[in-house]
C-alpha cells in the first residue's frame, strides 16, 4: 500500500499531481487557513507522513501521533520541534536553496516601495485627491550611493547585495556565521559587527534564521542605535524583530519606515502597524512565484519519495 501522507494546505497542480501518483495522499476538507492545533493533531493520527507549512506548528503532541516523516514545505523548520523529533525518531526535511531570487526579489521590491513611497502613492491616485506634478509632491529616498545593511549574508542574503549593488548601493553585513570569502569580494560587501551596521546603514534588511540566538535581536535597543530615519525590511522570520520596539521606534519618527512580509504571531498582524503609512506590508509572499513554489513541492516529493523507499531524504535536518 502506498504511504498515507496528510496536506496541510492546497499545494499547486504539479506537485498535487506527483504527490497523488507516489503516494495516498489526504488535504483537509477545507483550505480556509492554517490548522487549528487540535485539527492538526487529529490529523496526524494514523499518516505515515505530514507535509507542513510554516503556519503549522509541529508539537510534539503531534509527532508523537504516529507519522514517521514532517517534510516542511519551507527552507526554515522553527515551526517544528526538532528536538522532539530527535528524541523520538521522526525525520524532519525542508525546501532550501530555491527560494533564493524569489525572496530577494521580494525584498528588493519592499525597499523600493518604501523608500519611493509607492503605496502611499497608489492610494493618493486612487483617492482622487491627485491634482498634478508638483516639486515638493511625495519625495522619497534616492537608494544610490547609500548603504545597505544586510543581517546574514547566506543565499538570500548574497542575493538581496547583488541587487543593491546594482542600484550603486554600498553593502556591509553582519552574520553569526562566516560567508563565502568569495561571495564576499564578488560583492565588495564590508563585514562589520551588529551596532556598526545599525549606525552606518540607511536601509537594514533581515535575512537570518529564527533561533535562540536571533531572536528579538532588534529590540528598543537596537532601534535606539540605529541611524535616524533608516528604513528596515524584514523578509525573515517576524520574531526576529521586538513588535513593540518597532512601533514605538515608528511613532518617534527614528524609524524611517518598513517594509515587512512577515509577523510575530502571524497571521494575526499588530493593528498598530497599519496605521503608519510608511509601513507596506505583504503577506508572506517571499517565495510566492508559482515557480519556486512548484519547485518547493517537488523537493518536498523527493524528500519523501526518498524516505519511505529507505534512502535519506536529500534535505533533512532531523
């Protein structure tokens, strides 16, 4: 019999379609939104596998309902308890590496619409209060000549400078880990330390892990030593940032303005956020090009094409 794999969420058709000829495949009645916890546990009773988003969180009440294999339809897993899962034998996959342009892109195109002011100018057109070309109408920020701020030059990261030098930005960075010396003289990018990033960049844009160690790593205080009217975008992980330290930094005026794909809590976003209008938001759409999303299924499928044929899946990390 062909392994019984539960869907959290509608996937697109090719991915549905391999999925359906590998394997028993079971999505929810209904695709309103992510799993309440107690829905995503009785689902996994009786599933050798689980295919899950980032939406999902994978307690351990939930691995320890009986599937053999979570492939994480994502490049991060903070969604899943890895360490139960460790303990108690269930393997663990994700989607890297293809997501890299998609979200730079994303990125990229956040701090454009920041610092040119393109949403508020949508909405003034729409409003109808438009009366012509004026010189003092909208002016935004000029993105040659300054710099960029990049936290965590991995993939995404080296992706996001290789944008911004393009736009004649220059590019410092910090990150826990040490980057490729030779992606780093590719982009002429300068490492410094985290409170020099804050003070010498115009625009800061996040692209680290969630871990212990990220965590709220931008709170009051790093906002308190950033450089007065930086732009932040954040296409990382919401938790990354203090909400509240953002907010009120926005309120005073020191935050320039943001751009933000993703939220503490999320989908819930903070009401507060929405009422600057310097602020654009997205809904987590930094791999959301049918492309990399297909192509995030299809190594989802080999992940557990590979597992349940008793070779190790090509991206697992538990």
């Amino acid at each position: 019999m062909k392994p019984r794999i539960f869907i959290t969420r509608a996937v697109p058709e090719p991915v549905s379609v391999a999925l359906v000829e590998r394997f028993a495949p079971v999505w929810p009645a209904s695709d309103m939104g992510p799993l309440a916890p107690d829905e995503l546990l009785a689902a996994a009773a009786g599933c050798d596998g689980l295919v899950t988003m980032l939406t999902d969180r994978v307690s351990e009440a939930v691995l320890q309902a009986g599937p053999r294999i979570v492939a994480n339809y994502a490049a991060g897993t903070d969604n899943v308890d890895l360490e139960a899962a460790r303990r108690l034998g269930v393997t663990v996959t994700n989607t890297p590496g293809v997501l890299t342009d998609a979200t730079a892109d994303l990125a990229f195109g956040l701090l454009l619409a920041v610092a040119r002011r393109l949403v508020e100018g949508d909405r003034f057109v729409r409003s109808g209060a438009w009366n012509g070309w004026g010189p003092t109408l909208m002016p935004g920020r000029e993105l040659t000549g300054r710099t960029l701020g990049i936290v965590g030059l991995g993939r995404i990261g080296q992706a996001m400078a290789r944008r911004a030098r393009g736009f004649g930005m220059e590019v410092v960075y910090m990150g826990r880990r040490p980057a490729d010396p030779g992606a780093v003289a590719a982009l002429d990018a300068r490492q410094v330390s985290l409170d020099a990033l804050l003070a010498e960049s115009d625009f800061i844009s996040l692209h680290c892990p969630l871990t212990p160690e990220t965590r709220g790593l931008l709170d009051a205080g790093a906002f308190g030593r950033m450089r007065p009217g930086a732009i932040l975008i954040n296409t990382a992980r919401g938790e990354v940032v203090d909400e509240e330290a953002m907010i009120a930094a926005l309120a005073e005026g020191h935050l320039g303005g943001a751009g933000l794909d993703v939220f503490t809590g999320e989908p819930r976003v903070n009401p507060r956020l929405l009422d600057f209008p310097n602020v654009v938001v997205a809904p987590h759409l930094g791999s959301a090009t049918w492309e990399t999303r297909t192509r995030m299924g299809m190594m989802v499928v080999e992940n557990l094409t590979a597992f349940f044929a008793d070779k190790p899946p090509p991206n697992r990390v538990a």
